[in-house]
C-alpha cells in the first residue's frame, strides 16, 4: 500500500501519518516527491484498513502496490534511485537517495555510466595498488578486489580475508577510489562493513535471505548480483530483503545465467537491464567477466550493456591476468582496460551519457 500525501502536507502531518501507520503494527518507508510526500506500507500480512488511514490529515489517497516486490517497485517511487558509494552515512529515506549532491560520492544510477574495476580477489598490496592506479588513471571511479573468495572448490585460492580487507583501506586512501568488495557470510559482513564502501553480495549468495537482512542492516551501500539461474523476479524480492530493513542503497548487477550455452562461462542477460530500468528504480549495472569467463568477449559485452541502458560496470583486471590467483582467464590487462574505457566513452557520448 502506499499513502499519497496531499501537495504542501505539513511535516507535522506526515510525522502523524507515519505515527498512525506504526500504531498499526506496519513500518512506513517515507518517499520524498518532487510535489508531494508517499509513504510506502511494508510489513503487512493482509488487506490494511483502509478507513484508518485515508481520514487522517494531509492524506490524499490510498494506491494499492500490486507487485510482490512493494519497495524496489516503480509503483512506490516512480523516480530513479542515484545510489552514492563512498559518500558517508546511509539515507534515511528513499527519496533522500535521489537528492545526494553529486560531489557527495561515487554515484550509480541517473544518466552516468560508472565502472568499477580491479581484480577478482586482493592477492598483495603490491598489486592491489598497481591495479587500482592504472584503472583510476583510465577512467574507474571505484575498485573491486575480493578479500573473501566463495570458490567452487575447496583447494582453490579463498581470498586473504582481513588482510586483504587492509589492503583494500590502503587502496582507498592513496587513490581515493571507493572499494567494493564480497561479504560471504555474517562474520564477513561484519567487517566488509567495517573497511569497505560498498558490500558485495555474490550470485551464490542472492537467496541467502539472513545475509541479505544483514546487509539490509548496514550502514553501507549493496551490490546484488543476481543468482545463477534467478529469475526476474527472484531478484528483484531478493533486493527487497535489503530494503525491508531500511537499506535503501542497492545497486542491482546481471552477471550472467546458466544456459544451453557453453561457448561461455554464462549467458549476460542482456534483456533484464531494461526490464530492471522500466520495473524498479533502483540502479543496474553488468559484469561482462564473470558472464563471458574469458577476456576475450569482455569489450563485446561491455558496449552491449552500456548501449542497453545499464548503469554501469563491474569488470576485472589484473596487472598479469594469466598469472593471476582467481579467474585470470576473464581479467583484462590495464592497457587491454583502457581501450576499453575510450570505446566506452565514445558510445557514451552517442548516448548522451557521463562516463
């Protein structure tokens, strides 16, 4: 349900509202308009009295929200969410997300195209800092290195956990690049939230519906990877999660599905950027690696999601790909990035988009 405040609402009134809402066992999500105020209802387990509500002051009307996923909906907030990643503190509302002053952070969403890159997993400081240079210096606007690494067998490389959580701060400070990195389960969460910017919850982990309320907890921004094989909509209540808890700072990334394909690691959906875009509010973004599993084929699929409509990238890069501890065979050399990056910003500009 979601309660439209009439045009020029007191603050007193919507504070009554949201009170209202409260007594009745519900949680009110405030939605700042350009014109006016709605609140959006969660936390209801059937129809909601509708008489309660609709003669308190200030309330023009009531709109039921049909999709099972009420927050991430462009029911509930028609405008789009611009999510900033290094900016501080959380949001407070979800209208507020939309309202961050561009030099408050890194931003996904809106009409700018923002990449992230770095390597697949921090192997040493040496090359973190290496890396996070020569993106920077091609046009990244945040680093990615995992300091958790859930790999598909138990011998392979599992990533330098704190350490490489330090490394990832070190990298931070002397670039100034934000850092994304993947929390895999609470007690990673716990610190990811601590040093990082943004937390990272991998495709293994979409329906891991305890972490994703943790994340939801947090003070920090999330990326949501869609799972293998989820569909549309599993991703979307999977991002629900997070919001539920009042985290309304998700930027959704397609990564790619399990298909008949094989040539490649994944199939990148390229279809679900604009069906996100026309659904929900929330920020989209592609990783043409971990789709493609070969580097060869990340180009391709980059230009194809910066022409679909996504918010941007998440792409690995390694400073000696073939040498690499975790899935060298789909990171670019930084010469290799940069060329990338220029193609990227001629399409942008066909597009009329910041990159």
């Amino acid at each position: 349900m979601l309660v439209v405040m009439r045009v020029g609402a007191t603050p007193k009134e919507i504070r009554s509202t949201v009170a209202a809402i409260r007594k009745l066992g519900l949680t009110p999500n405030v939605i700042p308009g350009s014109l006016r105020v709605a609140i959006g209802i969660t936390g209801n387990k059937g129809a909601i009295g509708r008489e309660q509500l609709e003669l308190l002051p200030g309330v023009a009307e009531l709109v039921p929200v049909t999709k099972p996923y009420k927050l991430v909906s462009r029911e509930t907030k028609p405008e789009d969410t611009v999510v900033a990643v290094g900016a501080g503190g959380p949001s407070t509302s979800l209208g507020a997300l939309s309202e961050r002053s561009e030099s408050k952070g890194v931003r996904f969403g809106g009409e700018r195209f923002t990449v992230i890159a770095g390597p697949c997993a921090v192997e040493s400081r040496k090359s973190a800092l290496a890396v996070a240079r020569a993106v920077k210096a091609a046009g990244a606007l945040a680093f990615r290195g995992g300091a958790y690494k859930p790999r598909t067998s138990p011998y392979s490389f599992q990533g330098l956990g704190k350490k490489g959580l330090e490394i990832l701060r070190e990298v931070r400070e002397e670039t100034g690049l934000p850092v994304v990195t993947e929390a895999v389960d609470p007690q990673s969460l716990e610190q990811v939230a601590r040093h990082a910017d943004m937390i990272q919850i991998g495709a293994r982990n979409m329906q891991n519906y305890s972490l994703l309320r943790l994340a939801g907890q947090s003070r920090r921004p999330v990326l949501l990877k869609r799972g293998f094989s989820a569909t549309f909509e599993e991703f979307l209540m999977a991002a629900e999660y997070v919001l539920a808890e009042g985290n309304y700072q998700v930027v959704l990334c397609e990564r790619g599905v399990r298909s008949f394909a094989d040539y490649t690691r994944a199939t990148l959906d390229i279809s679900l950027v604009p069906a996100v875009r026309k659904i929900s509010h929330l920020p989209v973004i592609a990783d043409p690696s971990h789709a493609a599993g070969r580097r060869d084929m990340v180009p391709a699929l980059s230009r194809s999601a910066l022409a679909a409509g996504a918010h941007g990238l998440l792409v690995e890069v390694h400073e000696d790909p073939d040498r690499a501890l975790s899935d060298g065979g789909q990171s670019l050399a930084p010469a290799a990035f940069a060329e990338l990056m220029d193609s990227l910003r001629r399409i942008a500009a066909a597009l009329e988009v910041t990159c």
